[in-house]
C-alpha cells in the first residue's frame, strides 16, 4: 500500500461499520510504512506500537498482546505504527506473521 493512499480511513471505516454491524470489539494494527498515522489521526497516546512489539514477537503472547493495545473508544482499540519517530525497519515476516496469528483473538 502506498503512503497517502486512504487505508487508514478505509481501515477506520471498516471498524466503524463492523461496530455497527454488532461486532463487540475491533481492533486495528497498523503494519505499513515507517510512520504511522492511526494514533495521530485518533488523538491517542498508545502506550506500545507495533515497532516495539516487531523486535522480539516470540517473547510475545496473548497476554502482551493485550497489554500492548490501546483503546481509543467503546469497543475499538489499536496497535498503531510508530508515530513520533521512523521505525527502524522493516519488521521480519516471521514477526508479522507471528503478530497476524495472535490478533484475531482480540476482536471478534
């Protein structure tokens, strides 16, 4: 996905409705780019980002994974990029892989 391209409203979008729809919680991580704009454009201040999480995954488990989200409103919570600095690469696809497979049990 190219930076400047919509996803993340898009992706806003999809929670929005999935919340409508009856979805009791959803929750969005933000992957792409080197910065991330999901907490800037919630006005959240999340306590983790997925940077901090990518460097280590396999010491991650469901527990942290929850510790790690933030939630910004009733029955949305996020994991976003890093947003006040550049991540410093691109995370291993063992990691994202790692991550893609913990999330789902977040939300429904």
């Amino acid at each position: 996905v190219t930076e400047g391209c919509g996803a993340t409203a898009l992706a806003l979008n999809i929670a929005a409705e999935a919340r409508r729809l009856g979805a009791e919680q959803a929750v969005l991580i933000e992957l792409g780019g080197r910065v991330g704009r999901l907490a800037v454009m919630l006005g959240a201040t999340p306590r983790y980002t997925t940077a901090d999480l990518m460097g280590d995954m396999n010491a991650v488990d469901m527990a942290g994974l929850r510790k790690a989200v933030t939630p910004v409103q009733d029955g949305l919570s996020i994991l976003p990029g890093p947003y006040q600095s550049i991540a410093p690469a691109a995370p291993s696809l063992q990691a994202v892989h790692r991550l893609l497979t913990l999330a789902p049990r977040l939300a429904n």
